[in-house]
C-alpha cells in the first residue's frame, strides 16, 4: 500500500533509539557533539528520557523489540521498492544537526542496507523527491555543486564519511579548517558558563 500511494520513507531510526531506546539519557549527554548544543536544550532532553526512564518505560526488554521492529520494517519497505530518504529528524532529542546523520547512517547500515543504498537515500532520492534528478544529488557537469569530500572511500567504510576534507556548498569550496573555526564558534556561543 505504502509503495501503491507513492510515499516516501524517511526512516529516523535514530530518533527512536535515543529517544524511546534504553540507553540511559545520562550516556548520551556525554556524547561530545552535546557541547554544539544550547545547555538548556540538552537538559531539556535529558529530563524529557528521564521521565521515561523513571517510569520504567525504557527498559530494553520492552524497546528492543520495537526498535528491532522499526529496522525490520525500514527493510521490508526498501526491499519493496519503496523510496527511502535519509532523514534524522534533527534537532530532536540527543540528535545534534550534522552529527545525527552519521547515527542515522550506522543504524541503516545495522538495519541491512548497503552503504551505496544508503548514499543514495541523501543524494540521488533526495533529488528524486524534490522532482529535481539531474541537478543536484550526483557530480556531473552542469549539475548543483555541492558536495561533501571526505578521506576514504564510504563504500568501504561508512565511518570515512566522518572524515569530511572540506564541503562544496553553491560553488564555494569550505575547507576543513573552516569547517572546525564554525565548529569551534557554536562551542564557544554554547559553553556552560
């Protein structure tokens, strides 16, 4: 039915695992992409799972099942031709933007997908959807040029694609040391003071 209407899948698995999983809130707030985050807003997070976790809610024997189910699920629909899309809902709760997408990736690769399938769902689907193929989602002459250029090959290692070199965004090449002077800026306007 879902592949019949032409929906679109976009999976956020790791949504779910931080934020309904039964890893403590207390592991990932010390997860050191947290600190690009507003304090505020990650205490904020923390006491929302807390809740959760203090009601008993998340115990793993109760989530596992479900979040196994979300990566059965996300399979079933892929292998029956249903576009995926790579989306990890950020920011939600302990989902910081840009670093999210790399748990979202891990948990598609556990899930079943192959590493090209899964580059696919954040380049050429993303095109797709937007009825746009052809401009943007592939490097080919007269197409959008934007691109991330990472060490390694992602194909081989999906963890190569955290080893970002530098980002083409609208024809202008950003380094990595630009890359790590904005990262650095977010800290600092997030310190806990």
């Amino acid at each position: 039915m879902t592949l019949d209407k032409n929906a679109w899948i976009a999976p956020t698995l790791t949504l779910f695992e931080r934020f309904f999983g039964y890893i403590p809130a207390d592991e990932f707030r010390l997860e050191s992409e947290m600190k690009y985050m507003p304090g505020i807003q990650v205490q904020q997070w923390v006491n929302q799972k807390k809740l959760l976790e203090n009601q008993g809610v998340l115990k793993e024997e109760n989530v596992k099942p479900y979040l196994e189910f979300r990566k059965d699920m996300l399979m079933a629909l892929h292998r029956g031709g249903v576009p995926i899309i790579m989306s990890s809902d950020s920011p939600q709760v302990f989902n910081v933007p840009g670093f999210s997408i790399h748990n979202e990736i891990s948990s598609m690769h556990e899930a079943g997908m192959t590493p090209n399938e899964i580059l696919i769902t954040g380049s050429l689907n993303i095109a797709k959807y937007f009825e746009k193929e052809g401009q943007f989602g592939i490097i080919k002459k007269g197409a959008s040029a934007d691109f991330v250029l990472v060490e390694g090959n992602p194909l081989e290692d999906l963890s190569n694609l955290r080893k970002v070199n530098g980002v083409m965004v609208r024809g202008k090449w950003l380094p990595k040391e630009k890359l790590q002077e904005e990262l650095r800026r977010i800290e600092e306007k997030n310190l806990r003071r």
